[in-house]
C-alpha cells in the first residue's frame, strides 16, 4: 500500500450542482479554471466512466507533458472519482517507471453536494508527502477560480 496522505478540499459555490458540475469538466472552462496549476492545462478524452483521459499541458519549450488518468466513476452532478496512471512526457505515456510507480493509483475525487440554491464542492486527493504543501497552496485558488466561473 503507498503512502498517500489524503487532502481535502471545499468550496461553497453560488450556483446549482449541475452548472458547477458542468464548468468543472466542460473544455472551456475546465482550461480557465486550471490555468492555476499550469496556463496550458487542458485535457484529451472525456469523462465518461473507464475511459482513459490525459490531463495535458505544455511546458516552456512546448513540450506537451501530464497525466495518464482514468476516469473511474461519474455520476453527473453528484461524483467524479479519478484514477491517476501514469506521466505523459514529450507526448509519450510512461507508466511503469519507479518514478511513476510511488505515486501510481492516487485518485482525485469530486464530490458535489446540493446546500438550497447553492452547492457545496468537495475535492479527496491522494498525495505524497513531498506535493502536500504545493497542493495545499494552490487547490484552494483553483476552487476559488472554478466558483467565479460558475457565479457569473
């Protein structure tokens, strides 16, 4: 068993379940509310259930890197459970590198729950110590982010 540290994350967003569920993971906004954790974030794929997804990018030389993920569950509006498999570096899946194999099978949950009117975001992620305090730094300002979309 890895030693992940789960982290949690929440946010009161002023909007139905179904707009922020749609802003989460619609290309569009998903770009804008991500551009937090990198300006290039996107992703290819979709979100249905056992599909495979990678959370791309491109870094200062325009090399694409990222994630090789799965999306394990989905139930619109309600949960978005994902499964991270691997990297993607200069275009290429690796998945079964050391590197890869202490962080392999961290999953990022997402939780939406009606409060009235407004809906309460719930975001568990599996981390390593070493991303604790990154993670803890810059989730919240993609919620934050992520609720300005959703509120306008």
């Amino acid at each position: 068993m890895k030693d992940f540290e789960k982290l949690r994350f929440e946010i009161l967003i002023n909007a139905s379940v179904e707009n922020v569920y749609r802003n989460m993971i619609q290309k569009s906004t998903y770009e804008e509310w991500t551009t937090v954790f990198s300006p290039t974030s996107s992703f290819e794929g979709n979100w249905e259930e056992g599909s495979k997804i990678l959370f791309v990018g491109f870094d200062e030389n325009g090399n694409k890197g990222g994630m090789v993920s799965r999306i394990e569950k989905n139930i619109p509006n309600k949960y978005v459970s994902i499964e991270h498999l691997g990297e993607l570096k200069d275009g290429k899946e690796i998945l079964g590198t050391p590197e890869v194999q202490a962080w392999a099978g961290a999953h990022e949950n997402y939780i939406f729950e009606a409060k009235g009117k407004q809906t309460l975001l719930k975001i568990e992620l599996d981390s390593n110590k070493e991303f604790e305090e990154y993670f803890a730094g810059i989730w919240p300002k993609a919620l934050e982010k992520l609720k300005e979309i959703c509120e306008r």
